[in-house]
C-alpha cells in the first residue's frame, strides 16, 4: 500500500510540475520586452525571439 501512495505522489508532483512550467511559458510569451544595442533600441517576445529595430541610432534627448 505504501508503494502505491508513493507512486501515486510521485505522478501527481510530476503533473504539477510540468503544468506550472507551461504556465510560466505562456506568461513569459506575452511579455515584451526592450534593450539597447550599440545605439539602436530593440523589442523582442519575453523569450528573445522576433527580435525587431525599432530606433536607428538613438540618442538621449538631453
């Protein structure tokens, strides 16, 4: 009987496991996000992907 609960714990914590890193995917897949790269400014997907220029050679306004 102990053996079953074992088992039976095991495949429940696997389940949750990979149910809480699809979530984690989802959410990273609507983030967007911003960054610098020599004098361009950059956004791409949460994960790094699609990746597009959005400002040639920025400068502050200051």
């Amino acid at each position: 009987m102990k053996i079953k609960l074992t088992a039976i714990s095991f495949f429940i914590c696997i389940a949750l496991g990979v149910s809480s890193a699809y979530a984690e995917l989802k959410i990273s897949e609507a983030w967007k996000i911003a960054f610098v790269r020599g004098k361009d400014i950059w956004i791409a997907d949460g994960d790094g992907t699609n990746q597009k220029r959005i400002i040639r050679n920025g400068r502050s306004p200051c």
